[in-house]
C-alpha cells in the first residue's frame, strides 16, 4: 500500500465535515487503496464535539485510516498535509453585515494561510467551502506565498452537481449522461450555470442539451433560478444548510482534482483567473477546467453569446467588490 496521504478537514466538528469525513475516511476520494492520515481542525470550544467526531470515525474501523489527529491549532492541523478541505467558517448571524462577515472571515483564512505557508506540503490541494468560498480562497493564497496559486481552489461543484440533477430529470435520465454543465463565476445567488455546451446522452445518442431540452424559455429563466436558488430551497425545507450534498461536490471535486477528468469532458471548480474569457486576472472565479496529472487548465475557446457574457461580467463584478473588501480589511 502507497504512503499514508495526509489530509486536513477545518470546520471538522460541523455539519459538512460529518458526512465529508467519513466519505473521504473510506476511500471515496483518493482511492480505495491508499491509506489516510486525518487532521481534524475545529474551534478549541468545539474540542468536546470534535472528539465525539473522532470516536465516532475510530468506530466505522476503517482500515485505511491509519492515524487520526483532533486539534485546534492550524500549525499542527496543516502539518506536511496533501490536500486540505478548507470548511470551517465564520457564519453569517442575525443582524450581521455583509463586510462583517467578510472581516471575521479574512481573519481566520489569514491565519491559516500564515499556517499552511509554514508547515503544509508546497504541494498541497486546497479546496475552499467555508463561505465565501471564493474570496476566503483567495485571501488563504494570498497569505501562503510559498505555494502555488494554482493550488488553492474553491467549490462550485454543488452548483454544478445541482445543475446537472435538475437537466437529468427534466429530460428523464440519470446524472451521469449529463455532461459539461458549467457554473461561471462566484458560489453565490450571481453564479451562472450555463448549460449551452452541455451534452447529454439520449436512447444513445449524444446530443447538445439546449436541442434535447428544446425549452429556450426555461433554460434561461427558472433553470439558472432554481440553481442559483436551490441552497435557500433546501434552508427553507431543511432548517439547515446543504450538508450531505456539499460534503458529496466536495469530494467529487477532490476526486477529480488527483484522478482527472475523462476524455473531453470538464468540470467547474473556482479557480485563480489569468485573464480567460475576459475576466479580471487574479480572482477566484469558477471556469469549466480539464484535470491531467494533478494539474487543472481552464477550457479554452468555447463561445460566449452576449446572453452570457452579461452574466459573466455580473458574477466577477459582484466578486471583484467582495475582494477588494476582503483586501481591505488585510492590514499587513
Ligand atoms: P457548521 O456551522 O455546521 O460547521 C462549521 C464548523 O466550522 C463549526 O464546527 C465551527 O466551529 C468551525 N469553525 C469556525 N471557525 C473555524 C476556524 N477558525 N477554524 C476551524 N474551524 C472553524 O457549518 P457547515 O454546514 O458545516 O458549513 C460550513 C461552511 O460551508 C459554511 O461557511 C457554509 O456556508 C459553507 N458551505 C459552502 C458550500 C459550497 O458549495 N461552497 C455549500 C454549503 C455550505
């Protein structure tokens, strides 16, 4: 059996970290032959919580977990990791502002950047959940220089797993024949799912979504909403946020981050821009991207209708004002 690979899940006393860890824990993830150590992050008054958490993966007895590590200290949490699943996050409140959140928040993923630049692998695969995943994933890179920015990302997965469920049903199959959905842009209510690549398979044939839908109407208006909308949907219904979903997108996203994607298909993750589709450079902003050994690269060249461009440009506008508060609140 390969080396243990070292992984860090933050928030690990939470909701998403419940369902996350045990997926991760029995290989869904990085293989079911790869052995895992786990570092468990949480808040020192989560400790008591966190340590239910931990009895609670020693009893699934899984054998590829071959060490568990319960802390409220980054430095000891990031140690040497390999991939860390960044949850943990300041939660709005009642009566909170928005650039209050984004203050609270800075702090935390400021001080874990300082952490993981110091003692996490220059390899390490970051994914961001904690919101606003794309703005604290850019303030953690931001504060761990030493490692590439492409290795810090953000999850629009659940956006594009909710996309992807609501074309397969529409159209009467199963998910899997529904490919390259693309979330653009910020994990938040300006996101654009766009479906006008997309493709799904039909009685065997493989055919362009907008055709088998043939619903212009629908695929412009209550499609973009009900995904855009659906973490609000479920709120609403659950008295809760998404957890078992996130925590699925999360490891779908890790997954295919160390497997790769397969022949020409995509998937979207919240990436660091380079200027692509005309996007400012350095936000995080969610693209389609193809993963090949370890390394992802944005889809190049697909075309961009003005409908869309008018969504695209919203999305990184609404995420470029969230940066520059972000930034703003980084006094160093
Ligand atoms: P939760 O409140 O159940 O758990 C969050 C955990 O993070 C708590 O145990 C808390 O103590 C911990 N935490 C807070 N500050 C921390 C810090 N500085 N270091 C380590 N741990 C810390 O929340 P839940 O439901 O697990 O959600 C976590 C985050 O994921 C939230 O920000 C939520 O908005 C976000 N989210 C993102 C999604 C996405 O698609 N990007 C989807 C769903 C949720």
């Amino acid at each position: 059996m390969a080396e243990p690979l070292k992984v860090v899940v933050t928030g690990a006393a939470g909701q998403i970290a419940y369902s996350l860890l045990y997926s991760v824990a029995k290989g869904d993830v990085f293989g079911y032959d790869q052995s895992l150590e786990l570092n468990l992050l949480d808040i020192t008054p989560m400790m008591e919580v966190l340590n239910g958490v931990v009895m609670e993966l020693q009893d699934c007895a899984i054998p590829l977990v071959k060490k568990i590590t319960a802390t409220d200290d980054p430095n000891v949490a990031f140690k040497d990791v390999n991939a860390a699943f960044m949850v943990g996050a300041m939660p709005r409140k009642d009566g909170m502002e928005r650039k209050d959140l984004l203050k609270a928040n800075v702090k935390i993923f400021k001080a874990q950047g300082q952490a993981m630049d110091k003692v996490a692998k220059k390899t390490v695969r970051v994914v961001v959940v904690g919101n606003p995943a794309n703005t604290n994933a850019c303030i953690l890179s931001r504060y761990a220089p030493s490692i590439p920015k492409e290795n810090f990302t953000c999850l629009t997965r659940l956006d594009q797993n909710r996309a992807q469920a609501q074309i397969a049903a529409r159209l009467g199959v199963t998910t899997d024949k529904v490919t390259n959905v693309i979330i653009w842009g910020n994990h938040s209510s300006t996101q654009f799912p766009d479906v006008a690549h997309a493709k799904v398979e039909l009685n065997g044939q493989v055919v362009p979504v907008p055709e088998a839908v043939k619903d212009d109407n629908y695929l412009k208006n209550d499609f973009i909403k009900t995904v855009q909308q659906r973490g609000a949907a479920v709120i609403k219904a659950r008295k809760l946020s998404s957890a078992m979903s996130a925590a699925k997108a999360a490891c779908d996203h890790m997954h295919d981050w160390f497997v790769g994607t397969k022949g020409s298909n995509w998937v979207s993750m919240g990436v660091i821009s380079d200027g692509s589709y005309g996007i400012k450079e350095g936000l995080m902003y969610s693209y389609p991207v193809q993963i090949k050994d370890k390394k992802w690269s944005i889809v190049q060249g697909l075309s961009i209708n003005e409908f869309a461009r008018e969504k695209l440009d919203a999305t990184a506008a609404e995420l470029d004002e969230e940066l520059e508060a972000a930034v703003a609140e980084c006094t160093d």
